[in-house]
C-alpha cells in the first residue's frame, strides 16, 4: 500500500517535506522513513509524524505516529528532580 509521511513537530505542523512510500503498514512506512521506532499512541510532545492513506475502501485516512519510548531510560521531561539522596 502506498503511505504518505509527514515528519511533525510536538504540534503536529510539518518539519520537512511528505515522502511517499509502499510498505505493508502505516507504521513500517514511518519506521523506514523517519529510521526509528514509533509507535501508534503517545504523547503529544513525542509526535513523530502523521501518515496519510487510502483505506481499501477508498476512504482518506491519517494516523499519528509517535517516538517510542525506550523502556529503563530516564524521561528528559520526568517531573522528578535530581538531587544528592535520589542521584
């Protein structure tokens, strides 16, 4: 099925131009786009990118992809602050 990515910032506008792509999922297409894992649920500050297609209905369709997060690996964006007794 042919994919049309679109690399997104946190706010979901455009950072660089749509590449189109064949691929069996909407999530290969952005793996093999973008190069790194994303996922189809997230945080809004993780968007990834949106990638748009045609249903086998025919129907225009658009699903948001996001950053996967790395499991054991400290969230930049954690609210717990560092200091001398949780260093």
């Amino acid at each position: 099925m042919l994919y049309k990515i679109v690399k997104c910032d946190c706010r979901g506008e455009p950072i660089a131009p749509a590449i189109s792509i064949i691929a069996q999922s909407p999530d290969q297409a952005a793996k093999l786009i973008l190069a790194e894992e994303v996922t189809r649920r997230g945080r809004a500050i993780d968007l990834a990118a949106k990638v748009y297609f045609a249903s086998r209905e025919g129907v225009p369709t658009m699903v948001e992809l996001y950053r996967s997060q790395v499991t054991g690996q400290p969230d930049e964006h954690s609210t717990r602050r560092r200091g001398p007794a949780n260093a």
